[in-house]
C-alpha cells in the first residue's frame, strides 16, 4: 500500500518551508502521540509507558464545529454504575500519569494532523501533530474519541474509507484508533480493552529500536 501524500492532504516539510514546520524552532521528535487527554488517552498512554515506548499526550483535535470536535466520553452518556466506574477509572488513570511523570499535555490542543513528506523510497512513515506550542513528529498517532464525521472525512483525505479492513490498513502507516468508530458511549471496561489492545500492536510496530532519545 501506498503511504505517499494523497491529492488533498497537504504534506509537511520538516525544514520548515511553506506546507509545514513547527513556529519558531525545531520539531520535537516522539515515538507515539496520543490525541486525547480523557480516560481513552490516559489509558493507552499508559499502556505504551508500560511497554517501554516514548509517548506524547496532548488535547484532541479542535473545531469551529461542536459537533466535529475530538472529545472525551461523556460521562451523562453512561448509566449510573458505569459513571461511577468510568470516574474511578479515570481518577487512577491520571495518577498513574502523575506518578510516572508520563508526558501529558492537558489544554495543549492538537491543531492539525499531517503524514510527513517521505526524505525517499522506502523511509519509515511519519506523523506530523501541529499544537499551539509547534510541531511534534511522532512514528505513530493514536487518535481517541473523534466525531464520526470528521474522522469520515479526514480519512478520505488520506484515501481511505471506513470499511472492514480500515484498521489494518491504517496500522501500515502507524495510525491508530480507540472508540472513534463507535457511534454509541463506550464503558469504561470497553475503552481499557481497545487501549490495551492499540498500545500493544503500536508498540509491536515500533519496537525499542524506533525510540528517540
């Protein structure tokens, strides 16, 4: 499968020339970023220090648009019982975070996301996630928690459509999803199942050997 940029997605340069680059310095380089800073982020970032991999966590994709903004779970989405475990889940969640130092980037949103343009025939595929603070280049990107229809919409940019071999496909280019597909609120059980799930095929993906220091 192809992974050089399709007709619509506007690639980003590293050098910092027009098309991409990061405001007033360098790019910082990460293993994986997580989109989403709610108990699907935590959760999957987590799993990924766990299994050893660097991992960046910032705020999801932001909108003009309510209705295509990332967000988290809504917890009025749930019943009673699941709420009050979603919340605990969470709570242990963020102090795992604390406690690990991991690198979590709450009210940082992520502003855009880019496949970089290749340096060449064969070089590894990667991610460019624009913030507010710059650019992070990252080998993988887990996306948690977005609108239906701007995922919909986003992956059509990249030329694929939502179908029954969209997540293989988008494991060959290193993106990675948790719940955007749903259209239905997902129990807290179900969110630490799929992040589980991501970190482990990402962290296969990457190894220990696509880790920067």
């Amino acid at each position: 499968m192809s992974v050089s940029p399709r007709p619509g997605v506007q690639p980003f340069h590293p050098d910092g020339q027009p098309g991409g680059g990061a405001a007033g310095g360098h790019p910082e380089h990460t293993s994986a970023v997580v989109i989403g800073t709610g108990l699907s982020g935590l959760a999957v970032a987590a799993e990924l220090s766990r299994l050893g991999i660097e991992t960046v966590t910032v705020d999801g994709l932001e909108s003009s648009s309510p209705s295509t903004a990332t967000s988290a779970l809504r917890v009025a989405d749930l019943s009673s019982a699941e709420s009050a475990e979603y919340l605990e889940v969470l709570r242990h969640l963020r102090k795992y975070a604390a406690s690990h130092r991991l690198d979590v980037r709450h009210h940082v949103p992520a502003r855009h996301l880019a496949l970089v343009e290749s340096p060449g025939p064969g070089a590894p595929v990667q991610w460019a996630v624009r913030t507010d603070d710059g650019v992070v280049l990252a080998d993988a990107v887990i996306l948690t928690r977005c609108a239906h229809n701007q995922l919909r919409r986003f992956l059509a940019d990249l030329g694929y459509s939502l179908g029954e071999h969209l997540m293989a496909g988008l494991a060959e280019i290193g993106l990675y999803l948790i719940g955007v597909t749903d259209l239905e609120a997902l129990s807290a059980r179900e969110v630490l199942r799929q992040a589980k799930s991501v970190g482990a095929d990402a962290a296969a993906r990457l190894g220990a050997g696509l880790q920067h220091a």
